[in-house]
C-alpha cells in the first residue's frame, strides 16, 4: 500500500510560497515515516491556499477565512493518513 501525499497548493501572486515551505516542512519532521511526500504546487486561482491528503481536502483557507495553524494542521493531517499516531504536545487536548 503506498503512503498518502499531502498537496498544499498556493498562490504565488499573493507570495504564500514561504508559508507552504514551512507547513511543509514541518508535516515532513512530524510524519517521517507515515507520509509519501508533501507536493507544493503553484495554484492557478488567485488567492487559493489549500491542503489536501491524497484528494481528500482537509484545509481550504477560503472556505475557513485564515491560514492554518500548524498543529491545528498536524491534527488534520494526521486524522486522514495515520489516525493511531500521537502527536505529542501538538494533539488535540483529552486525546
């Protein structure tokens, strides 16, 4: 079975390419093992900012009116493509 790949897809007119780097990086430290990869895409609609896992959307920043915080991300992330794994300090709280 292969490993889910998230997609961040950015706008790079609104210069979000950085912010895509970081969540990406950190999705790669947090799920070294669970994970086939994080692809960051240039979006071909203005201002779109979105996450997926495979084709499963698990963040849209319009839909959501913000950015994602980073272990709000972790969280989504993790839900879709290893739902056992703990997150540490950065699961969601009673977890």
């Amino acid at each position: 079975m292969s490993k889910p790949v998230v997609t961040i897809e950015y706008c790079p007119k609104c210069g979000w390419l950085l912010r895509a780097a970081y969540l990406a990086q950190e999705l790669l430290t947090t799920f070294q093992e669970e994970l086939g990869g994080v692809l960051i895409k240039p979006a071909e609609i203005n201002g779109r900012f979105s996450i997926t896992v495979d084709d499963q959307l698990v963040f849209d920043r319009k839909q959501q009116g913000r950015f994602p915080e980073t272990k709000e991300l972790k969280q989504l992330v993790r839900d879709v493509a290893c739902p056992d794994k703990p997150l540490g300090h950065s699961d969601k709280p009673g977890a």
